[in-house]
C-alpha cells in the first residue's frame, strides 16, 4: 500500500521530521511517499497561508492520483482543502487534525490540544465543531512557538510544549493530548513519557487510520458531494488545475 504525506508548507525540514513520524509506525508492506509543497507559505499559521497553500497541495494530489497512491495524509494540523483534495481522490483522504483528535476520543474522554501560535487556536476551534468534538476537546491551548522555531533547539520548544502539555492535564481536566502542528511530531513519544498520558501525533494517527480504511476496501465516496468536480474551464495561472469528467485532471 502507498500513502502519500503531503506538507502542504515548503520547508523540507519539517517533511522529514513527518515522514519519519510516518514510517516509524507504517505497517511493513506500507511505502510512505513524503512530499513538500511545490510552491506557497514557508510555515502555515494564520486564514491567509492556509488558503494559499491548498493550490501545492492539490497539485501534490493530482500527481499522487497519476504515481498510484492509495490514499493521502494532510500533514498540517489546519487541514487545509480537507473535502477539495477528497473531490480529486480515489483513496482515503484524512487530516491530521481529524485523525488526531478521532484517535484521542477513543483513548480519553477529554482532550487538549497544544498548538502553536494563538492565532491558530481559531482553526483549531473552528475544526473542533466541524468535526463534532465539541464534547470532547476541553480546551484548545497556544504556546506562542512559530511554526519554524519547533525546529530550533534553541527555541526551548520540547520543554515549552511538555510545560503546556502538563498545565493541560491539570488544569483542563483532559486525559489525554493532541499536539496542534505536524512540526511537533517528533515529540510526541517523549512527552507521552514526560506527562504520564497519551500524547497524540496526527501524522502517526492519520498513517494508521488510511491504512486501516485501505485495509476495508474503502476509499472516498464518488456519489454527492465527493464527486469528482464538474469539467470546465480554468483560466489563468490555474488552468492546469482544470478537471475533466470521471476523474481529478491529473495527467
Ligand atoms: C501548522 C502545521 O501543522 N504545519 C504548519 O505549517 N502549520 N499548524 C499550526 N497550528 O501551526
């Protein structure tokens, strides 16, 4: 089975940081195919770069649809173009947010999620309703870490997080954790340690999940709104992106 893991931002750094989080628990018949974003935001932390970076992501998608791929991870924690990219596939399509947070209501009946800056707490709000967890994300808490400076040791972050992840569990009520940026997935195992509690990573979580829903035979539905997109025209800079009928437009 392959899963493609797309970081819809364009630093590689961190696709590596994800796809080691990816392969460290895929399944031995299970090839992870990492991508970066081709084009758009350098990190995604606000309305404006998440919308800019679903263009990358969808044209990840489209070759992903032509290499074969039998399902996809979108390894930011926003999930940017979540139904888009699920128009123009065949497999199974999950968010790490979605994952993420699916994966802690199994485990616990409360949850916190630890992201990074505050002004990313809203889209973590707005895909806690989306996704009917209301009931179960207790709190939704910032660290005020951009999204580049998790990969600066010398930005304290592992601590700083683990110090948020704490203060959750004991402040919130939570039993367990769900950490709000594809850029902290190698950290969830030690603060899993640090904390006594799960710790959830959305990449490891959403890698798992599509193999799972690979595993049924299941891929996303192309009856109603699902379908592939209706063929016609696309102008401009984006006419590349234009679909045809019965599939993404990928060629
Ligand atoms: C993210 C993420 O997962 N990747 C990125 O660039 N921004 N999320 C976040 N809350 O900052």
């Amino acid at each position: 089975m392959r899963i493609k893991v797309i970081n819809p931002n364009t630093t590689s750094s961190m696709t590596e940081v994800i796809a080691a989080a990816a392969r460290a628990v895929a399944a031995p018949g299970t090839e992870i195919v990492a991508a970066t974003s081709p084009m758009g935001p350098a990190s995604i932390e606000g309305h404006y770069d998440e919308a800019v970076s679903v263009i990358g992501l969808l044209e990840e998608v489209r070759r992903g649809e032509t290499e074969g791929a039998d399902g996809y991870v979108i390894a930011c924690f926003g999930d940017p173009g979540l139904l888009a990219v699920r128009e123009i596939a065949r497999g199974p399509v999950l968010g790490i947010a979605e994952a993420a947070m699916h994966v802690a209501s199994f485990v616990a009946t409360g949850f916190s999620i630890v992201t990074t800056l505050g002004r990313t707490r809203i889209i973590a709000e707005h895909l806690v309703r989306n996704y009917g967890m209301e009931h179960h994300c207790r709190r939704v808490r910032a660290t005020e870490l951009p999204v580049l400076e998790l990969e600066n040791p010398a930005s304290g972050a592992r601590r700083i997080i683990t110090e948020e992840c704490r203060r959750a569990l004991a402040e919130d009520g939570s039993g367990a954790i769900v950490l709000g940026c594809a850029g902290m997935a190698d950290l969830a195992a030690h603060i899993a340690r640090e904390i006594g509690a799960p710790v959830i990573d959305g990449v490891a979580a959403a890698v798992k999940l599509v193999e799972a829903l690979v595993g049924l035979g299941l891929g996303t539905s192309k009856t109603g709104d699902l379908a592939w997109p209706l063929p016609k025209r696309y102008t401009g800079p984006l006419a590349h992106l234009e679909p045809f009928s019965g599939g993404s437009g990928a060629s």
